[in-house]
C-alpha cells in the first residue's frame, strides 16, 4: 500500500477546563399536569438546569445540559462536582470510554437515575464540542436523515389552562408553524378529559395532528375505558397512560388498540427501555437524553427502537433532541416546548408544522447573559 494514501493521525486534544452549574430557570406561571389534580406533585414554578462546560488544550469548547423538575437539581450538581475530575487529561473525542469511566466513578450509585442524568450533562458537552471541532451541526455529524422534523406544542395544553385559553393556544401555535397539538389528560374526572379533547378535536378539525397524555395517572381499567372512549378521535398517540413501569400494561393496550400507545420519558437507562423494547410497550418510544445519561446512551435506544419497528418522539428539550430525532429511520416527532428558550441566544425555527434542524457548529447554542442571574451554584475543575 502506498504511503501517500495514509495520513498521520491527528495529535489527541486534552480536556484541561470544566465549568459546572446549576441553574434555577423560573417559569412563566405554575405548570399542572395530571400528578398535580390527583395530588401527587405540587405545580411547577422552576426547573433545575445542569450545565457543563468543557474546554480542552487546543482551544475547543463544549457545552452540555441535564435538567430535572420539581426536586433533584442540587443532587445532580453535587454528582457531576465530585466526578468531572476523572476526565482531566483525557481525549474528548473518546466519547463512550469517558461515558463509562464517569459510570464507573459513581458506580455504587447506580447506572440510571440521578447519577447518569449528572452524566449526561458532560456526554452532551463532549457531543457538542466534537461537533464543533468537525465544523458540523451535530445532526450531520450522527448523521442525518433530514433537516427539519415534525413538532408538536405541549406547552399550550396543560390542565391549568381553561378551555378556552386552551382553544387560543392551539390557534398560536398554528400560526408559528408548528404542526401538532398535545393535551394533557388523566383528572380525576375522566368527563372532563374527554370534554376537552372532543371540543379541541372539533375547533382543529379531523386531520390535525392531535395527541394526548395522561402522565400516568389512569389504573389498568380506567385506561383500557379511555383508550377506547378516545379511539373515535383520531389521535396520534395516547401518552403514558399507565405507571411508567408497568411494560406489561402498556403492551397490552399497544396490541388492543389501533391509537398507537406513547411512553418512556420517564425511563432512566438504556436497560429500562429496552424492557419496553422487547416486550413492545410503545408504538412511540419517548427517550429523554439528558434523563437517560445523554446522546452516548440515547443513540443505543433509538437503535434498538428503530430495528424493533417502534417510532420515535423524544421528551422535552427540543434544542437538543430536534438534533438526535433527525437521525431517526421513520419519522420522528418532536416537542416544541419554549421554556427552555431565556438559557439561550438563538431560536429554533418552525415552519409548516416541522422543527427545521439547527446548521450552527455542535447543538447551535450559547448560553444568554440571564443564566448567570439564575445560577445558584459552580464549580471550576482543572
Ligand atoms: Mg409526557
């Protein structure tokens, strides 16, 4: 083989900076959901944000979100202070050796839950920063299969929203483009769900995506009712109608009913989706990257999904998933929810009912100059 053909292989960079922060983003108004009406959660006022920032020797910068709601924002920044020290010195683009090696430094606390959602801040910071350095949106550098995705608005159908404000929302959120409309269901006046639903149903017309979810609020026999009572609807997916564990229950009304069956948001690893993977519990799976442990770990899901037949509609944080839902084989949809927007400087575009897919170098955002007012605590490392 000819020498000219090979070239050297590029020097290794060096992570030599992390910056890790926590940040209580404030809400509009108080959020409510199903858990709020049957009194399991209070409503939300805040979210917690976990960001991390990477920076290495020869000048590259990453940066990488998690979340959580309603409680655990302090117990991911004390994880992700206590480990970010183990990737000093290592290359960046070593992606799923330093996914493991941040595991295995917090391995008595598991592998789901809080300790990967910390994980997952610095996973999508490493994705972030080797897309950058390749000049690509990081869509491309997965490897896209489109540049824009289908999206829905949750944010417009909550159930603290009278009916009709609720009509209202739907009409904005046609007009910015976005082509799908969800409700939350799951009161503990099942009448009331289907009132809503039936008056949205008409004021959006037969056709319109529409989707409903019920955050796991219904028994295994109210939710075999609702999902028959809402099969006349043409929805696009009923959302969690059952506990989030219970694979076996939602396999049951996946293969009972023609409405495809959507979970998985709250699922915490790779291994707890693909129990419902295997056992087809979702017609659409709904990973959530930064709760599963970030892109490294989400990729190893849609995978399985994809080759198991399911579809795919990542939960939540569309400035991250609107890149991971472009790589998908069928097609995705994803959530159009704008509370995450005052972190950052840019937007994302809709147009015609779909998210178009960022071309900026990486996920294509920068923190905004409010962040630094709702930082409650930092940490430098290196
Ligand atoms: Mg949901």
């Amino acid at each position: 083989m000819s020498q000219s053909i090979l070239s050297a292989p590029a020097a290794a960079d060096r992570i030599d900076r992390i910056r890790i922060r926590s940040v209580a983003l404030p809400l509009a108004q108080a959020i409510s959901d199903a858990k709020v009406l049957t009194g399991r959660q209070k409503p939300m006022t805040e979210i917690a944000i976990l960001f991390v920032e990477i920076d290495t020797a020869d000048g590259q910068h990453g940066l990488g979100f998690s979340y959580s709601k309603r409680a655990g924002g302090p117990g991911q920044f004390a994880h992700a202070k206590e480990i970010a020290a183990t990737l000093l010195g290592e290359d960046p683009s070593d992606i799923a050796r330093l996914w493991e090696k941040l595991a295995w430094a917090g391995a008595s606390v598991g592998r789901s839950g809080m300790a990967v959602q910390a994980i997952g801040a610095f996973d999508v910071a490493l994705w972030d920063l080797k897309a950058k350095r390749a000049g690509l949106s990081l869509a491309k550098l997965l490897g896209a299969q489109r540049d824009s995705v289908r999206c829905y608005n949750t944010s417009g159908g909550f159930l603290h929203t009278p009916l009709d404000q609720l009509m209202r929302n739907t009409d904005l959120s046609r007009e910015k483009g976005i082509g799908g409309i969800k409700l939350k269901v799951g009161q503990p006046n099942c009448a009331i769900d289907i009132e809503r639903v039936s008056t949205v149903r008409k004021h959006l017309g037969d056709d319109f995506p529409l989707m409903v979810d019920a955050n796991q609020q219904w028994d295994r026999p109210t939710a075999q009712r609702m999902c028959r009572t809402f099969e006349q609807f043409n929805l696009v997916w009923i959302e969690e109608p059952l506990d989030c564990y219970d694979a076996e229950g939602h396999a049951a009304l996946a293969a009972q009913f023609d409405t495809p069956i959507a979970t998985g948001e709250m699922l915490t690893s790779v291994s707890e989706h693909w129990e419902f993977i295997r056992q087809r519990g979702a017609d659409y799976l709904m990973p959530d990257g930064p709760r599963v442990g970030g892109i490294t770990p989400f990729l190893k899901i849609a995978t399985l999904a994809e080759h198991a037949g399911l579809m795919l509609a990542p939960h939540f944080a569309m400035e991250l998933h609107v890149h991971l839902a472009a790589t998908f084989g069928r097609e995705p949809w994803v959530e159009h929810f704008e509370w995450l927007e005052p972190l950052f400087n840019e937007r994302l575009e809709t147009k015609e009912g779909r998210m178009l897919v960022p071309t900026r170098p990486g996920l294509g955002v920068t923190l905004s100059d409010r962040v630094e007012g709702w930082t409650v605590q930092s940490a430098e490392i290196g």
